[in-house]
C-alpha cells in the first residue's frame, strides 16, 4: 500500500506541474490590474490545480503515516526525476550533461534511502 500512495503522489504532482505549465503558456491564470482579480483560468491550468488538491492530500496522508526524513526525500527525488523525463517529452526540454549527473546522484540517493543496515 505505502509505494502506491507514493507512485500516486509522485505521478499527481509531476503532472500537475506539467500541466500547469502547459496552462500558463499563454499567461497567468489569475492576475491583478485596475484594482481587480482576473481569472483567465483554461482547462489546464483548471486541471493542474485539481491534481495539485489531490497531490496535497496524498501528501497529508504520507507525512502523517511514515518517517519525513525518509518518506519527504523519497518522494521529492521520485518527483524531480519524472518532471526531469516529462519536460524532455512534453516541452522538448535539452537534456544537458550536468542535468544527466544530477538525476544519476538522485537516482544514487534513492538507491541509498532504501538500503537495509
């Protein structure tokens, strides 16, 4: 049960994310001017917010249930690694060598959080 709460963590705010981004391309969602609130919320963004609800919840529930200092850099590595792939496929983001290094030491970082003493 706890690796599909954080399979569905990890896979509600990397998407939320990517599909904020892909919402606010064309601008904010909200914005201020001539002393008032502007919604110019599309599908996307409408949708990333909803993931991100649901992300937050999912998070409530693993914070509470397992060790932060375990459960909070698992999750957050698992994140950074799948925004990593979903920028490169969705936005056509460049892989850089540096970028590449950083994702095998946080690969290498998750390797070391779940081994046994």
């Amino acid at each position: 049960m706890p690796k599909i709460i954080i399979a569905l963590y990890v896979l509600t705010t990397s998407l939320a994310l990517i599909v904020l981004k892909w919402g606010t391309q064309s601008g904010l969602p909200i914005s201020y001017s001539d002393h008032k609130l502007h919604f110019n919320a599309n599908p996307y963004s409408i949708a990333g917010i909803l993931l991100y609800g649901i992300s937050f919840l999912l998070y409530i529930y693993l914070i509470s249930t397992y060790d932060l200092g375990y459960i909070i850099p698992l999750a957050a590595a698992f994140v950074y690694v799948l925004i990593f792939f979903g920028s490169y496929l969705v936005f056509h983001e460049v892989f850089t060598t540096t970028k590449i290094i950083g994702i095998a030491l946080i690969l290498g970082g998750i390797i070391f959080l779940n081994l046994k003493k």
